[in-house]
C-alpha cells in the first residue's frame, strides 16, 4: 500500500513540475521613454462673454443684445466666418436679496442678469492681438477661456510617441548592456500622450477689469505713446506635444 502511494505522489510531482516551471515568469526589464515636440499653433479658440444687468429683465435683455450685435460686426468686420463663430450658452437669471429677515413672500430681484457666450474659431493666429482687443472694446466683458492648437495634433503625437519608443529602447540597451545582458522580445507596451499650451497664461472667468491694463498698454503701443514700444503684447508661445511609453522587453 505503502508503495502505491509513493508511485502515485511521485506521478503527481512529475505532472506538477511543468506546471510549477511554467509559472515562474521568465527575466524581464520594465522601463519608460519620454519625449515632447513643440510647436507653434495655426488656430485658437476663443470663448468669451457678454453679460449685462439691470433692475427689470427688458433693459437688461436689450442691451445685452446690442452689444452681442457689436460683437457680431466687429467679427464680421475682422473677416470672421460665421461658421467659425457659435453662440454656446445664454443664461438670463434674477439677482435676489437674501436677507434673513424678509419674509418669502416679499423677496424680489435685485437685478435682472443676462449672459450669453460666444466661441469664436481663429485661423489667423497672428490677428489673435487685434480680434482679443476689438472684442473687449465691442462689448465682451468676461473672457472664459482661450485654447491654442494644432491641426496637425495626430502628426506630432504620432512624432512624440516614436521618439519616446526610441528613447525606452536606447534606455533598455543601456541598462542590459552594462549587466552584460541581452536584450529580447518586447512582452507589453502602453503609451500616454498630452499636449498642453507654453506661454502667456490666460485664465478662466476674467472679467473686462483684469484686462484694462493690457488694452490701455495695446492702446499706448499703437497710437498714443512711445513709438519704441513693443507692437506684440498678447505674444503667442507654443504648444508641447507630448508622450511616454512605458516597455517591458525580456531579458536573455
């Protein structure tokens, strides 16, 4: 009986064995490459507001159209295509007084806000200066956001990702090389591109006072002060494209 067993844990082992090898994984490197290319931007995209305000809700809302009329002729004007301009958002909202000691019954509005958003698309990058401009003096009062880019965002991602390809692999060899190792078959590979905006920062929601400065500085240099001053206050930067790819490769 004794011996029965020992045969039979003794085929078990054996069948086991492969098994067992199998699930040692094989030597491998697992590292990353980064690379980035920049590029200047060919279009941008503009989204800004007009918002007005009065103490009943026609006022408010006729002015806010007059100057969105403004805006429209100025844009029109500048050689703006309509169909790179698109009104995305319209709110029309009362201001109320929340004062604790008034009862629900006798609250009323404040005022009467109206806001409507425009995005605009510029393909003429070097105009951006003069359109930002016009449009602050033609009526909008809130810049929301500005967005420079690339049509050509495929190209230099697809540009990034090989150069961060090479610089894993360079990077592999290095490493084995030194251990006097050789490098193998690559066993997984995943990749993570972004892209993001290098220069003058414009933030979200500034409304038209935080760009007096800039226009009274636009104004000085085109017209009313030094004629040495620089002609491009709202210079435009680049845009970097960027990737990592991270690699594991076997080791032989």
């Amino acid at each position: 009986m004794k011996t029965k067993i020992i045969v039979f844990l003794a085929l078990m082992l054996a069948a086991m064995s492969p098994a067992l090898a199998q699930t040692t994984p094989p030597p491998q490197i697992s590292l990353s490459g980064s690379a980035e290319v920049k590029v200047a931007p060919d279009e941008i995209m503009l989204n800004v507001a007009v918002e007005t305000r009065s103490a009943t809700l026609e006022p408010a809302r006729l002015e806010n159209d007059q100057k969105i009329a403004a805006v429209l002729a100025f844009l029109k004007q500048s050689k703006i295509k309509d169909k790179d301009i698109q009104m995305d958002y319209i709110n029309i909202q009362p201001d109320y007084n929340y004062d604790n000691s008034l009862s629900q019954s006798h609250v009323k509005p404040l005022a009467y806000i109206v806001r409507k958003n425009l995005e605009i698309r510029l393909v003429d990058v070097a105009g951006f200066q003069n359109i930002l401009t016009g449009l602050l003096t033609n009526g909008v009062n809130y810049v929301n956001g500005i967005d420079f880019r690339t049509t050509q965002l495929r190209k230099y991602r697809d540009q990034a990702r090989g150069m961060a390809i090479r610089a894993a692999k360079e990077k592999a060899q290095a490493l084995t090389s030194e251990l006097g190792a050789k490098l193998g078959k690559v066993t997984s590979i995943n990749a993570n591109d972004y892209s993001g905006y290098y220069g003058n920062y414009w933030g979200m929601n500034r409304g038209f006072n935080g760009f007096n400065n800039a226009i009274q500085n636009q104004t000085a240099a085109t017209g009313g002060g030094a004629s040495d001053a620089p002609e491009d206050t709202f210079a435009v930067g680049q845009i970097s494209v960027s990737a990592t790819v991270n690699v594991s490769f076997l080791i032989e």
